[in-house]
C-alpha cells in the first residue's frame, strides 16, 4: 500500500444550513466570514478548500414541507435552488463544492462513520424521555428551558426560540457522550486554539466540566433521515447526520488519499448558538470513529435586530440580496467583516451602512484608485512613468505597505477579519495623505517638476498594487477592476495569483505599463 497523502489542503467550512426557510443577512455574514478566510490563505500560496451547503433532514424540514403541501424531498430541491445557492453568487463566494445532507455520498459517509461509532461500543439502546425544540432541533436539557407566560402560560418554552418545546417519548439509539469528557478536556488543554475566541471557549470547557450526559443518536418516530446503518427503522438525529457533512466532503469512507490531505479541517465557522453542537458534539465523534477532530472551532457573534438574533422565525432576518442590490456584493462583504468585530455581536443598520460606504469606499479607496488612474492617463499619457530617487514621503508610503501587510496577515490569519482591514486601511488613509501633500496636479503645471510628478504617479500606482492584492480577498470585483485600471495583468500575471505576503515588496510595478481610467469602484448611492 502506498504511504497516505500527508494533509496538505487548508480546508474552511460554513455551518450548513436548514432549508425550512429563506437565507437573510445572518447566514450570508457566516458565508463572506469563511470565503475571505479561504481566499486570504488561497493568496498565501496554500492548498484551500472551502465548503458550504444545506442541512435538510429532520423534523423541521419535514413539517414545513407538509405545511407547503410538498414532500420534503421537492421542497427541498426546490429551496436549494431558488434560495441557497443563488446567494452565494450574491455575495461572490467561490466555495469550492456545496453539499446537501439529502445526497447519496453523505448518506454514504454518515452510515459508515455511526458504524464506526457503534463497533467501537459507543451505542446503546434506551428511551429518550424529555422535551425537544424543533426549531432548535435540539432534545432539551431540564435547564435550558423556560416556563411559558401569557399565551404559552403552562408549556415549557425554548428560550431561544420563544415557542412551545414538544414532549418526547421514544426508544433511540444513545451516544456515549459521557464517555469522552476527559478526552475532550485534554484535547483542549493541549490545544487551546481548537476553540476560539476565549469566551467560547471557556463556555465549551465550563460546560464539558459540567458533565457530559449521553444524547440520542437516532429518532424513530418519523422517516425524513438518514436510516440507521444497523437499524432502519430509526432515522439517524438530523445533528449527528450533518455534523457529518465535513467529513464526507473531505471523503470520509470513500476516498482515503483525499481525506489524508483535507483531514484535520482546519477551521469550521459557526455561530455561537451551535457551538456546542461543533465544540463537544462533534469532536467527542471525530473521536469515537478513529479520526482526528477539527483543527479549529471558531465561534462568531450574532447580527442583532433591536438587540435579538436576526431570525426568520422572528420575521426580523433581511434578504442579502435586498442589502447587495443597494450596496453591491464587495460592499456586503467589507463592511461586515470591517464593522463587526468577529466573534462579537453586531447591530445592521442601513445608515451606518451608507455612511461608511461613502466615507470609507467611495471617498476613501474609490476616490483614491480613480485619482490616481486619471492623473497618470491625463499627465503621462496613460504609460506608468519611471520613478526617481524616493524622498522620505516616498519611503513613509513604502514603510507603510509594508507594516500594512505584515499586520494585515497576522491578523486575518486570526480571524480578527476587522483589525486585518484596518491594517490596510492605514495604507489607503497614507496614499490619500500623500497626494493631499505632493500635489501632483501642481507638480504637472511645471515641465521643471516632471521627474518629480513621475515619482509620485509611479509611488501612488505601486501602492495602490499593494491594496488591490491585499484587498482582493476581502473585496474581488473592486480589486481586479483596480488591477485591470493599473494594467498590471500583462506584467504580474493575475490578481488572484499574487501572494498578500509578498505584497508590500516594493518595486514590483515596472513603468510602461498602461493605465487606464476604468469604472468607478464605488458608484455615489441612489437614496
Ligand atoms: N443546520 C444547522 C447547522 C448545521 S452545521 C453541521 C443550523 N442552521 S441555521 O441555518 O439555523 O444556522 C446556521 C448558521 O447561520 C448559524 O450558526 C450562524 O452561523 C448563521 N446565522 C444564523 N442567524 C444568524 C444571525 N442572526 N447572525 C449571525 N449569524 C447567524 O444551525
């Protein structure tokens, strides 16, 4: 047998997501948080791969279809479609697959991987008896939920949901979560960045210390699942079928050499409501079934409407295609990953919207991009001129990309999307400060200035390359509609291709290049 691949790929994940409803903003934040991830390490010069799908099984699915008069097989097809994957053209994600729990090769992989689990002894019969949120998809701990007031005065209420929780009764098949506390515990004490950022971690470990109690792994009482290996009359619990989902992308039980190099996954993005679905869950199965668990869990912050999660249910959630129609997809993205500072909550808001948009894109980086590209069309003939010897305001826009990068780096590369773009930003505020002071519309006036109006159109465009690769993952329309503008194609090769750690290597421009107006980056806003 040849040796396995070593792993080799870095492999980002979204939640997937349930087909009971329509995308709003809330699941597109998730979306652009993982696809400027993968697209900062894919300029890194890594192997990336990056996944994102539907979570259709379960209970809640099932009765919304009924409710449409569908099965849950044509609702979902239909909702996938017309919803789930559009949004991610909306939002200009390049995942690389998409998966839905409903294909053949995930219920492949999760059959094999709860075989695992059960040969290795992990599961037993019993009666689950107690309560289960369908909205939460969740069986219920006595503590987690609340005695209902007004109308639902004398039901038990999820707390998360605000809606009755329903009884159950039925003979399941358990996990032995129990099992593997300590093992839990001492995988997160070796690695303290399995889990992050530290509030979620420490919740993680509070509640493994807390005891864990072993869950059901399958449900018997209706059919819209994935059949238990061993026993078809259950249905394998729709958490333990799409916690799955990254596995089988990575080609768990079909494909050892691919899984050798994309397992591990290096980071799976959730929000914080289903942490511990990801954080104890789902490691304590990697566990049980012989595989590693997850490199990284990374739990982010809510979007709130007047203080609440957004939520469908609440009828509070927006389209993001009602928000990209206005603002437009690079917008979208900049300004939740800038605004929001990821693993906190966030408050959405059209004004704040607008205002950074104007400030920041249209009169901050736009402006500066369609400055530049007219002066050199209009002063030097469209050709990138030659620069002379730098001055220190030369070298202060160099230091500057330069410290812009290294930042920038560091922190994407943490997950701290914000600070990352301030880090760039430092350099678009230095660029704009430079030619507030250098005056190169003066400079043109005097035949005796030349060279040094050369200077400055050649400094101003070789920063703007910087931004354009440094940018280009978090906003790409923009970036390569700069890139084309600066001409910079021809000589450097794609946008895409150039490595965010090489960017602020100075002199990579080579004069001649021809630069050309181009669109306007970002547009004024129609009210
Ligand atoms: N299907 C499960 C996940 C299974 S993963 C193996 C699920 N789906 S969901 O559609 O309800 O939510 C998925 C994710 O959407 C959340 O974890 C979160 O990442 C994102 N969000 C949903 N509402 C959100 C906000 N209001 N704000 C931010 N993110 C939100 O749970």
């Amino acid at each position: 047998m040849p040796d396995a691949a070593p792993k080799s790929t870095f492999y980002v994940t979204t939640p997937i997501y349930y087909v009971n409803d329509v995308p709003h903003i809330g699941h597109a934040y998730t979306t652009v948080a993982g696809d400027v991830l993968t697209r900062w390490h894919r300029q890194r010069g890594e192997q990336t791969f990056f996944l994102t799908g539907t979570d259709e099984h379960g209970q809640k699915v099932q009765r919304t279809a009924q409710a449409h008069s569908m099965t849950a097989q044509q609702w979902c097809d239909q909702l996938v479609d017309t919803e789930w994957r559009p949004v991610l053209a909306t939002i200009d994600a390049a995942n690389d697959d998409f998966i839905r729990t409903t294909e053949a090769r995930h219920s492949h992989s999760v059959q094999a991987l709860w075989q695992a689990i059960r040969d290795n002894g992990d599961v037993y019969t019993n009666v689950y008896e107690g309560p289960y949120c369908i909205d939460c998809e969740e069986f219920k701990l006595p503590g987690e939920v609340v005695e209902g007031t007004g109308a639902l005065a004398g039901q038990l209420v999820c707390p998360i949901h605000g809606r009755p929780v329903e009884q159950l009764s039925e003979e399941n098949y358990f996990f032995r979560l129990s099992a593997y506390a300590d093992r839990l515990l001492a995988h997160y004490e070796e690695h303290p960045e399995a889990v992050e950022p530290a509030s979620a971690r420490n919740e993680v470990l509070s509640f493994i210390k807390g005891g864990l109690t072993d869950i059901s792994m399958s449900r018997s009482s209706f059919t819209w699942g994935i059949p238990v290996p061993w026993d078809p009359t259950h249905v394998v619990y729709v958490w333990f079928d799409a916690l799955v989902n990254y596995a089988t992308v990575a080609g768990y039980g079909t494909d050892a050499d691919r899984f050798a190099r994309m397992w591990p996954a290096d980071v799976h993005l959730v929000g914080k409501d289903i942490l511990r679905f990801h954080a104890v869950y789902w490691p304590a199965m990697c566990m049980a079934a012989g595989i590693a668990p997850p490199r990284k869990v990374f739990a982010h912050g809510w979007l709130l409407v007047g203080g609440e999660k957004m939520s469908k249910t609440k009828l509070t959630g927006i389209a993001p295609s009602t928000v990209v129609e206005h603002f437009g997809s690079d917008a979208f993205r900049y300004y939740f990953m800038r605004a929001i500072s990821f693993g906190s909550d966030g408050s959405f808001s059209w004004e704040d919207m607008a205002a950074r948009y104007t400030s920041e894109l249209a009169n901050g980086f736009g402006n500066l991009a369609s400055r530049v590209a007219a002066m050199v069309v209009r002063y030097c003939d469209s050709a990138l001129p030659a620069p002379g010897a730098p001055g220190p305001a030369e070298d202060l826009v160099r230091q500057a990309a330069a410290r812009a990068s290294t930042l920038a780096d560091e922190r994407m590369v943490a997950l701290d999307f914000s600070a990352g773009i301030n880090a760039i930003w430092e350099l678009v505020d230095v660029l704009n400060g430079y030619l507030t002071e250098q005056e190169p519309w003066k400079l043109a006036k005097n035949e005796t200035d030349r060279a040094r109006l050369e200077t400055v159109m050649w400094t101003a465009a070789e920063g703007l390359r910087v931004l354009a690769v440094l940018l280009n993952p978090v906003m790409p329309k923009a970036c390569r509609a700069l890139w084309d503008s600066l001409g910079a194609a021809p000589a450097l090769g794609r946008l895409a291709d150039q490595p965010v750690t090489d960017a602020a290597r100075w002199g990579q421009l080579p004069p001649g290049l021809t630069v050309t107006k181009g669109a306007v980056l970002f547009p004024r806003l129609e009210d």
